[in-house]
C-alpha cells in the first residue's frame, strides 16, 4: 500500500495550482483582448484519501498501478456561460503542447443514463519534483453554469440517499437534466441572436458613413 499518502498526493496537488493559473490565464487573456471568455471560473480537487482506497478495491487497482489506472485523482472544473463554450475550450486545450491528451468523452450531446452531462478531458500532465520529472493523470470537466448546478444538486441527493434512487425519482432527475439543457440551448440561441443584430447594426452604420462621406 501507499506508505505516505501527503507524499503520494503531493504532484497531484502541484498539478491542480498550475492548471488553475493556467486556466485562469486563459480567461484573463480573453478578457485582456476585450473578447468574450469561455470560461467563467475553474475549481479543482484532489480525490479524498478513502474514495481513492474505495475505488482501488472496486477497480481491482494495484497501488503500484495507482498513478497509471486512475484517472480523476486530480479533478479541475472549468464552468462556461454558454454550450458553445465547451467546444471552444475543447478546442483551445487541444492545441496546446503542455499536455497530452489520452482520451475524451463527450457527455454533452450524448447524456449518461442519469441525465448528467459535461465535456471529459484526461491527459497526462509532466510535473517537475525533487527527484526528477513525474508524469500523472488529471482530469478535466468541461460544462455550462446549468450543467453544474444539476450535477452539484445530483450529487448531493445521491451522498445523502446512497440507496437507488426510485424510478420515478430518477426520471425527475432526467427531466430537469432535459429542462437545464433546454435552457442553455436557449441563451445560446439568444446570444447568437444578439451577435447578429450588433453586426447588422454596425453594417449598416458603416454604409450610413460611407453615404454620408460621398455627400
């Protein structure tokens, strides 16, 4: 087993500081550049020292396979205003060259069972420590302000009611998933309607400039 879990954890949480500012710089590059960011703010976690055994047990992991098999030991979050969002910041942490990439998973558009939707990014993420370079799994989730509010609330009522949900509860559950998606799909609607008029708006005043200049 692991002797030293601080130890053990201790990549993972440098890890979860880089990509905070990492991300955060991101959005403040954005907003530098008078544009709209992407990304509204970022959390991070580390995986709690007894759900990380609890897994190991559930998985059949080994601790010497710890670090390769277990992917969400370093959770980061990146919340976004809109659905489009998601796929821009999927795109930006594509092309950069400080990770690699290993698998993604698309719970947007292709919803789990329980109605729980986001954007999953596992890469592997080098970390410089004492004893040379150390190369660890992180995860990142990529969702809507909306997504995270039903999937926080989710999670709370499955941490108090570990039992299985009732059927009529879990389809409750997916239909105001259903309902948050909806919502999101409508202020994108919305915003790419405001983006229109603001550049029919400017078109049309700089016609109304140039008429006036042949004047």
């Amino acid at each position: 087993m692991i002797k030293d879990w601080n130890l053990f954890l201790f990549p993972y949480n440098q890890a979860a500081k880089e990509w905070k500012i990492k991300l955060r710089g991101i959005r403040e590059e954005f907003q530098l550049m008078d544009e709209h960011s992407p990304i509204e703010f970022v959390t991070s976690r580390i995986k709690a020292i007894d759900s990380i055994k609890e897994k190991m047990v559930r998985r059949n992991i080994e601790p010497e396979r710890l670090t390769e098999d277990m992917e969400d030991i370093c959770g980061l979050r990146i919340m976004c205003p809109f659905l489009d969002d998601i796929y821009t910041v999927v795109d930006i942490l594509r092309k950069r060259n400080d990770i690699d990439i290993l698998e993604e998973r698309d719970y947007v558009n292709n919803e789990k069972k329980s109605g729980y939707r986001s954007y999953h990014i596992v890469f592997k993420y080098p970390i410089e420590l004492l004893d040379g370079q150390h190369n660890i799994l992180v995860e990142i989730q990529i969702r809507t302000l909306a997504m995270n509010f039903w999937a926080t609330l989710e999670h709370s009522l499955n941490y108090k009611h570990p039992d299985v949900f009732p059927e009529n509860v879990h389809k409750r559950l997916q239909e105001a998933s259903e309902t948050a998606f909806e919502l999101d799909e409508e202020m994108s609607e919305i915003r790419k309607e405001l983006i229109k008029d603001a550049k029919r708006h400017q078109q049309e005043g700089k016609k109304n400039e140039n008429c006036n200049l042949r004047k």
